[in-house]
C-alpha cells in the first residue's frame, strides 16, 4: 500500500467521540460483538462493498472474522488503512464498522466505507454525517470518497480503472 497515506507526523487517532457513536480501533478483542454484527447484516453489508464483493459470506465463522480483524490491525499499527469498531454511547452494542483506505482513484486523497447493523439502520446518515465531519476537520484529507454513496459504483469503477 502507499507507505505515505497520512504524514509519518500525523497522530492517528485510537479512539473517538462521535456523539452518539463511540469509535474504537478494529481489532481481535472485538471479534464476538462485531461478528454478531456482520452476521446481522448480511444482506445491507453486501451494498457497502461494492456489487462485486464477496465478503462477508453467509458462511463465515468467527475465527474467519478474527483473522480479517487482525489483518485490520496489522494495516492500522503500518499506518496503511484505518479501521475503527463504531459502538453505541454506553459502549456496550457494536453498531458497525469504519474503513480509512488509500484512494485507488488519483482524484481523491482517501476512500471511506462505513455500515452499520440492520436493527440500527436509522443511525447510517447520523453516522456518515459524523464521519465526513471528523475526517474533515481532524484527518489530513481534502478530497474524501465514499464509494456507493457519494460516487455511484459505475463511476468509482471508471474513476479508479476496476
């Protein structure tokens, strides 16, 4: 990946409060609570990644979302991608997940991907808002994509040659 997405001088935040969410770094100490996420949300996760994705699979097992999570943490601690666990104010229901990647369109500075469960379907526009707030104030990024949701899939597929 881009060794130089975000400035070596940059400090990465591990946590954030993005009221009424509760943003925490993805990671294997959360694999229970955000496995019974994803598994809730099957069918809403497969129109977050794209319409070519395969993840996450109806048969994923838990150990299966453990090794995802902690290729999420190796990307975080290299600085390559960000991805944070997104919990409720109480920090005890795992509502979704937050994905920081290196644009792979040179148009913009970095893509984001978000979702959150099916029972919490409402807080999704909450939680974008919050997100593009965060990352512009905070992130060292001026051109932000949310791929399937700013740009149409037809025109990120263009945008990035995929």
């Amino acid at each position: 990946m881009n060794i130089t997405f975000v400035p070596k001088s940059f400090d990465v935040p591990t946590k954030a409060s993005l009221t009424p969410f509760q943003l925490t770094v993805l990671e294997a100490s959360n694999a229970e609570v955000d496995y019974q996420a994803v598994m809730s949300s099957l069918s809403r996760l497969k129109s977050i990644f794209g319409p070519n994705t395969s993840w996450p699979s109806q048969k994923m097992i838990l150990k299966e979302n453990i090794t995802s999570l902690q290729a999420h943490h190796r990307e975080f601690i290299d600085r390559d991608a960000f991805a944070y666990s997104v919990f409720d104010e109480s920090k005890t229901k795992c509502l979704g997940a937050i994905y920081i990647d290196p644009s792979r369109s040179p148009h913009y500075d970095c893509e984001v991907y978000l979702w959150v469960r099916e029972d919490c379907a409402d807080l999704d526009a909450i939680l974008h808002t919050s997100v593009l707030t965060w990352l512009t104030e905070y992130w060292p990024f001026d051109k932000i994509a949310f791929p399937g949701r700013s740009i149409a899939w037809q025109d990120w597929a263009k945008e990035c040659r995929i």
